[in-house]
C-alpha cells in the first residue's frame, strides 16, 4: 500500500528502541525522511546503523523530552536538516512508578506524569504551528491499554495514558478544521526493552525464566488476549503507518487498540 508520504519530515519519539524504532524503519521504507529521537545517545547511535538510513533520510537527535530546551532544540535541528516535521509519532515513554496505590509517593507519580503525559504536551506544542500554518499534519501518541483499563500496580502509568487519550481527543477537536489529525494507538504487551525489563523482574521474583514469565504473565494478568502472545513491534507500526498516511484522510481523535482484546469492553 502506498502511504502517500513520500519525502513528508517525520519526528519519532523513543526511536532507539521498540515501537519507536520500528515505526521508524516503516516511514524510511515508505519514502519518509525521519527526525529519530532519544535520551541514550549509545542507544540512538546504535538505532542509526540498524536502521542503515542514509544521512539525508535520517537524522538523530538526543533529546530529554523533559526538558523544554531540548525540545525546542530538537524541532529546531529537525527544521534545519529537513524542513518542520509533518508527521509526529510520540513514542517515547516510561513505565513509571510501580506498586499498590498506598505504597507510591508524589516523587513517583510526579516522575510518571513528567515522562508519560508532559513530554507529549511539550512535543506537540513545539510542532503544531508549522502544522497550523501548513494546513497539515498527522500526529500520533502512543497511549495504553492501561488508559482505559487501569491495573491497581502501576497507577500513575495507567492515568498519565488516560492523560494522553484525553489530550489526543481535545487536540483533533481543536486542530482538526485545520487539517491537523489527532490520533492515538493504544497497545498492549509489547515485545519491547520495557515489557522485556517488567518480564525478568517477573521470572527472578518467581525463580523462573523469562518465556515462563511470559506465559504466566498472560494466563494470570491479561487473559482476555486471545492470540497468547505478546505483540510485535512491527505489528503496532502498521497501524501507526497507516494513521500518519493519507489513506487516513478522515481519521481524527481516534484510538486504535493494538492489544489481542485484551480490553474488555467495546
């Protein structure tokens, strides 16, 4: 299928790894120039030769999306090298603080927010006006499962996602007329560093190895995910692929579930 986004500038969060990295490999294919950005600069430089881009179809830029500085610094590098991105995909996250409500302080809510919702409110504000002024734009942040089917260990992930899904569908309201679409992709179990990491927690807590973990991890804490698997990265950059594409020419303030049913209502 062709996308229609042929030498469109695309800024990806969270590209050294996971979805972002493979959301990247997908927009380069599909003919895009792709702004790739992350905090671990071994990391980043690691995605690069992987990704074995040419210069003039890849830049990387470390950022900590923390940071408003680096923020403004990266769109400003991204506009510099290709011209203001047209395309944003927020992939960069966290899992945040972990453990029953009772047992997590406002340091750890506060770290959890910061990563989970605040840097996609910096992000998008920093690439927005040259959408508005051009008359288009896709965007597209990465929410949860856990937005809209919260699990009593890790809360502050949970609602920072709902955050997000909240902030997806103010901004395609707000900015949709305008030819900006606004889209969310919420998946769930991941094969990804961050699912790896929750995994062999897992397996050295249980004495036991990481496919164990996984397996029970499945039957125990998401059983209604009928495939008995975790997902691919490349499996959620189809979807996105297809949300930044003009073939979603009249898709706005969407959430697409990538998660095997693991939510369980409609």
């Amino acid at each position: 299928m062709d996308l229609g986004i042929t030498d469109r500038v695309a800024l990806v969060t969270g590209g050294d790894s996971g979805i972002g990295l493979a959301t990247a490999r997908l927009l380069l294919a599909e003919g895009a120039r792709v702004v790739l950005t992350d905090q671990d600069a071994d990391a980043l430089n690691a995605a690069v030769a992987d990704l074995g881009a040419a210069p003039d179809r890849l830049l990387p830029v470390v950022a900590d999306l923390t940071s408003p500085g680096d923020v403004a610094a990266l769109v400003e590098r991204a506009g510099a090298a290709f011209g203001a991105p047209e395309i944003l995909v927020h992939a960069a996250g966290v899992t945040g603080a972990q453990g029953l409500f009772h047992e997590i302080d406002d340091e750890g809510w506060a770290r959890t927010i910061e990563v989970d919702l605040l840097a996609a409110v910096r992000v998008v504000r920093a690439v927005l006006g040259p959408m508005r002024a051009a008359g288009r734009g896709r965007i597209v942040l990465l929410a949860s499962e856990d937005g809209v089917q919260p699990y009593v260990d890790e809360l502050p992930y949970c609602a920072a996602k709902a955050g997000v899904l909240s902030l997806v569908k103010g901004l395609s309201k707000g900015y949709g007329p305008e030819g900006v679409l606004v889209n969310a992709v919420s998946p769930a179990f991941i094969a990804t560093p961050m699912t790896d990491a929750m995994m062999d927690k897992r397996a050295d807590e249980r004495g036991t190895d990481r496919d164990e973990a996984i397996r029970s991890f499945l039957d125990e804490e998401r059983p209604l995910m009928a495939l008995k698997r975790r997902g691919e990265a490349a499996e959620v950059a189809a979807v996105i692929g297809f949300l930044v594409s003009e073939r979603a020419s009249f898709v706005n303030g969407s959430n697409y579930r990538v998660d095997a049913g693991s939510v369980a209502t409609i």
